[in-house]
C-alpha cells in the first residue's frame, strides 16, 4: 500500500508498506501502523479499503478509542467516518427518502454494487456527502438533514463538476 503524509512544513514524502497491523481483530494484517498523532506510539494506522495500492482511511488509537477519517482528496484525513464493519455506522437517506445506515461503502446509486463512499464531514453521525466509486457523481447535504440535495456531475473526470442540479 502507498501512502503520502506531510512533515508539517509543507514537504510531503510517499511510502510504501505491506500491512503489519489488525485494525479489527480478525487476525488478518490489514494496515500499515503509524504514529499519526504524535503521542510516540505506534497505535495508529492507515488502511486501503478500497483495494487500489492507496490509503484511502486513517485510524487514531485503534487498540483504545478509534477515531476513523478519511482522505476527502485533498490529502488532509480531514472527514470523520465510520469504523468499517462496526456498529458505528454511519446514517444516510437514499434517494427514495428512506432511512439507511451502514458504510462507508454502500450502494448509494441503486446500480447494485455497494461502491458509493459516505462521507460525515461535521461529526454527527449522518452523512452529508456521497461520492460515486469512479467519482463521476457526487452528492451533497446542504441544510444537514441527512437528506442529499444536489448532485454534482464530473463529467470529463478532471475532478471538478462540471454540472450541478438540486434533488
């Protein structure tokens, strides 16, 4: 798995590691332990979910009281998300109005694979933002009902929408 973190100065250097950590206790290796948070121990991870060579997620303090994030793009792990396969699930609304929690992968699109990532930017437990696995489509919550209210569409994958509507 490649991963990039900052030095604080504003340098970044990328890395490469096999997984020598389990963030879930299944007994199977499935992140690379770091020391994130600067405490001197090696209790944090990062982990690629997604299954493509980079660390989409970043866990503080795993073996006490996790704290999830995600990589939102920017490379900032600035977005909390839910432990995956816990029941701390995230809450979100699919775009037939009913109530769902699961993630932070789910079938957000109704095209029957659950490849839609949720995103909990605030820390309240409900989702406001969805993006499509190949990032062609997002969606947002604009007034923090959990409900998504405009779709944005990247429609020449550059990574910038290129439409807009409301839901």
């Amino acid at each position: 798995m490649d991963y990039c973190l900052g030095a604080g100065d504003g340098t970044a250097s990328m890395w490469s590691a096999q997984p020598d950590v389990d963030t879930d206790g299944d007994g199977v290796l499935d992140a690379v332990g770091v020391d994130l948070d600067d405490d001197g121990l090696r209790d944090d991870a990062l982990l690629d979910l997604d299954d493509d060579g980079l660390a989409d997620h970043a866990v503080l303090d795993f073996a006490a009281e996790p704290a999830w994030f995600t990589d939102d793009g920017s490379g900032t792990w600035a977005l909390a998300a839910a432990a995956p396969g816990s029941g701390s699930a995230l809450r979100w609304y699919a775009l037939d109005g009913v109530e769902q929690s699961g993630g932070p992968l789910v079938d957000f699109d109704a095209d029957g694979a659950a490849d839609d990532r949720l995103f909990d930017s605030d820390g309240d437990g409900l989702a406001d933002r969805v993006i499509a696995e190949d990032g062609s489509v997002g969606f947002v919550d604009l007034d923090g009902d959990g409900r998504m209210d405009l779709k944005l569409v990247d429609a020449d994958g550059d990574g910038a929408a290129e439409d807009a509507g409301a839901l």
